[in-house]
C-alpha cells in the first residue's frame, strides 16, 4: 500500500449544533507537525484547502483539508485585488463576544 501524501492534514464534518451547522476539523499530531514544518523565514503561514470528499469515510468525514504549497513566484504573479489585512494579531479579537452561547 503507498504511502499517504502528507499534504494531506485533516479530515472534517459538519455538525449540527442549535446555532446551526459548523464544519469541524481534525488535526492529527502528525499533521499539525507537518504544517510546522512548511513555516519558514519567507512564509509564516501554512494556507490549506478545505475541500468535500467524494463519499463519506467510515467514520463519517466529509471533508479533507489539503496544504496549499503556492506561493508567488514574482511581484507579477500577484493578484490583482489585494487580500484583506490579516496582519492583526489573533489574540486581539473577542472571540467569545461574537460566540451564540
């Protein structure tokens, strides 16, 4: 049996909760030490794809979640609309003001 591609990171389901669905991730210890080890002195960020699975594994995931391994080869590579500022530091934000329960 070959190997599994470590890019591969995740495997997630929608839950249904009382507020509505949400997507729920799984992370592996394994997988999140890959991601680690893709951060660099350019990059200080590890992107993923969260995409939906053909058919639903065994136990029931529905989505996998996939490191995205772009990066921009030059200034003219760039997008042409820039992404929204996500500069700020996470621990900045509320996170609890904006939860339902």
């Amino acid at each position: 049996m070959p190997d599994r591609d470590p890019d591969f990171v995740g495997n997630g389901k929608v839950i249904k909760t009382q507020y509505g669905s949400l997507l729920k991730m799984t992370f592996s210890r394994e997988s999140l030490q890959h991601m680690l080890s893709l951060l660099g002195e350019d990059y200080n960020f590890v992107s993923v794809n969260i995409c939906e699975k053909k058919k639903p594994s065994p136990k029931g995931y529905t989505y996998y979640a996939k490191v995205d391994r772009w990066r921009p080869d030059s200034e003219d590579q760039r997008p042409e609309q820039e992404p929204e500022d996500v500069s700020q530091d996470p621990a900045d934000y509320d996170v609890d003001s904006n939860l339902p329960f």
